[in-house]
C-alpha cells in the first residue's frame, strides 16, 4: 500500500506556520508498513485542492489530508474531498446533534456555520475528535482510502497516534517499515557513497545518504511483519557497511557526536579542557549537553578578546603582535594554556574569523584554526568555511569533535 499525505492551508504557504504534522504522519504510515511516496501542500483553493486530491488519488492508494475542517469558509476540505471522490456532502443528523450538545455543554455560543462540520460524503464516516469540535473523516470508495485530520496540535496528534494508527494497522496487515540510522563523521558524501554504493541498489533492506555539516547519515530501512523482523534484516546491513567505513561510524539512530566524544573521553580515561573564542562557548555548550560530561569535561575559557587570551590563557604578546588572535600559532598556545591552567589531559582550542567582514589583520572570513593539545603533542589545522556568520561557528565546533575523536582513536578514519 502506498500513500500521499496532502496539509491544506494557505499559512503553510505563506511560511506563517510550520508542517510539523506531515512528518508525524509519515513516521506513523512507516510505522504501519505503508510508504509514503510524496507530500503536497496546497492553499484554501477548492479548486486547487480537488486537483491535488485528483493526483494523489491517482498514483497512491491511501490519502492523508492535514488541516480545513474546522467552520469557517475557508475549511474546504470536507468539500474537497467530496468532489475528488464524485460525491455530493450530506448532513449527518446524530452528528449535528452531539455538536449541539457539545456547545450547550461548553456554553459556547451556537453560530449556524458549525453545521459544516456535521456535513460528510457519503462513503465517509467521522473520526471522533476527543479534543476538539471538528471529527475527522474516513472514506472508503474504489480501492481507494481517504483520511481527513484536523489542523491544530491538540487535536491531530492524539487523532492520529489513536484511532487512526489503529486503523492504518488494522488495514495493512501488520506489516511495518522500521529504519535505522548509522552516523558517519570524517568522511564526506561522496566518499561515503563511493564505499557503500553497490548497497544501495537493494530494495529490502535499503541504504539511503543524508549529509549534515561535517557528517553523513545513512538511513537503513527494512520493511517486515514486525519491528524485530525488521532488525534481523538490518543486522547483516549494517555489519557489512560497518567493514567498510569502520571507525567513522560513530553512533545510531540519535546518538550525537558530542556524546560519542564524551563516552570516548570516559573510556580512555581522558579530561578535556577549551579555549574558545570564535564560538563564544558553543563548543562547551555541545559537551556539557551531555548528562554526565562532568566526569571528563574540565571547564573551558571564552577568549574572546587578545586581552583574554594574553592574561587568561598565557598567549604571548610576541604572538598576538607578529602572528595576530587568528592564526596557528595563537591556536597552538591557547590549546596548550587551557590544557595547562584547567588541569586537563587534553586541551581543545579553536579561534578565527566569523564574519561578516575581514579583521584587523585582512584574515579572511571564515579561516578558522582549531588546536588539539595532549600530553605529547599539539596539533594545529586550518580550515576554510563558508557560509554566514552562524554556518561558521557551527561547523568550527562540528570539526573540532570530528578531530578531537580522531586523536581519541589514533586512527585516520579514511585510512
């Protein structure tokens, strides 16, 4: 079974809102065992909503629409769905009086449009809403399915956790699409892809590639009778991808790459300490995220001034005269000053220039150098990002971690 879910709502397309609830609802037809082949997001346009309806109804068997039925003129989808299916709406009497009684109880003031939304096709039934005064709806016509959830938070999500992920299982059969997913730092897309190519022409399970900066993803998905049959297909995926990438991979599914370098940290019984000065302390905040980064996290220092990095770290005045804040030998003392002063076995620093314009001494926006200081050697690089002035910052803390694992593996990931 394949489907297509459609939000209505001309905010969504103004960028007003959010679609948080697509999502939601793909996790719950993957859930389920049904793929979610597209997503469309159309206005308040009858006309243009029957004919997203028209085309989704055409290529999917299964049509999920978000948001439209609440009262007003401008909640079209009970209509919508009427004309893409050839139906007329009809009245639904016991419905029109639970909402009747439904606003005496509320003591809401009855207004003659709330009637809209006793109206159905009929080869559609409602879906209680228990929060809310406009139900869902559920048709049923020619092989075809049609589910219609209400717009806000409150009322959709504990619609479609409930009643309909209880009918979306009951209809498919029990069968689920369960996905793992393999983080991978040190290597780019390219690489990744090149390694793991010829596992991605399978159809179950699949190997997908998602970049993120600094690292790639790759998405495992197996669709099975149960979650558990599902693992037993990606076990063999993963220790097969698991050969070619070795150390690179550094977690599943949520793990984040601070907290792999936080349990590196513990296990090789190592401390750390920062010197931060472009971040702002951004590369501390990611660390101490992690519940018990205290065991290894010794503290850092915000340098953001050469005053700072002079009398807080022990930065020369030769250095900051001849060399300037952002530059490798800058990197190299303030790592080993923080390393030093903290206490630590290992000290991180990084400095540079984050924009928006050149500094002082004409370095460019977006050099970055980052210093890794351990008890037998200090390590500089220098890296040359792009983007605006936050893309700068996060990717200099992204690849201090990617480097500071590195140094905790003392492998090269690509070797």
């Amino acid at each position: 079974m394949t489907a297509e879910i459609v939000s209505v709502g001309t905010e969504l397309l103004l960028g007003q809102i959010v679609d948080t609830h697509a999502p939601t609802m793909a996790r719950i037809l993957a859930d389920c065992g049904i793929g979610c082949r597209r997503r469309q997001t159309v206005g308040d346009n009858l006309d243009r909503l029957v004919e997203a309806l028209d085309v989704a109804l055409a290529r999917a068997d299964l049509v999920v629409t978000i948001g439209g039925l609440g009262p007003t003129q401008d909640d079209l989808t009970r209509e919508g769905i009427a004309a893409a299916l050839g139906e007329d709406l009809a009245l639904d009497p016991d419905y029109e009086k639970t909402l009747r009684e439904i606003f005496a109880l509320r003591r809401f003031t009855w207004v003659e449009s709330n009637i809209r939304q006793a109206m159905r096709p009929p080869s559609g039934r409602f879906l209680e809403n228990p929060n809310g005064t406009a139900p869902g709806l559920l048709c049923e016509k020619g092989g075809k399915i049609v589910i219609a959830l209400p717009g806000p938070r409150n009322e959709f999500n504990p619609m479609a956790e409930g009643v309909v992920r209880e009918y979306l299982e009951r209809v498919q059969g029990g069968k689920v699409i369960h996905s793992r997913t393999l983080r991978v730092c040190g290597l780019g897309e390219s690489l990744v892809e090149e390694k793991v190519r010829h596992l991605m022409q399978g159809d179950n399970p699949s190997v997908a590639p998602y970049a993120h900066p600094a690292e790639v993803h790759l998405r495992l998905t197996a669709s099975a009778g149960s979650v558990a049959e599902a693992e037993k297909l990606l076990d063999p995926m993963e220790a097969q991808i698991r050969q070619l990438l070795g150390n690179a991979i550094y977690g599943i599914n949520d793990q984040t790459l601070e907290s792999a370098v936080i349990d590196q940290l513990r296990e090789a019984n190592q401390s750390i300490s920062l010197a931060e000065s472009l971040t702002g302390g951004w590369l501390g905040m990611r660390l101490t995220s992690v519940p018990g980064a205290s065991d290894v996290f010794r503290g850092g220092v915000i340098s953001y001034t050469s005053d700072a990095k002079k009398e807080l770290l022990g930065v020369s005045e030769e250095t900051l005269r001849q060399f300037g804040p952002v530059s490798e030998v800058c990197a190299r003392e303030m790592a080993i000053g923080c390393r030093e002063r903290l206490d630590a076995t290992i000290g991180v620093s990084l400095t540079g220039n984050a924009g928006p314009t050149s500094d002082t001494d004409g370095k460019p926006v977006g050099l970055v150098f980052l210093g890794i200081a351990q008890p037998n050697q200090v390590q500089v690089w220098d890296y040359r990002f792009r983007g605006s002035r936050e893309d700068i910052r996060q990717r200099s803390t992204q690849i201090a971690l990617v480097k500071l694992r590195e140094c905790l593996l003392e492998v090269d990931p690509t070797s």
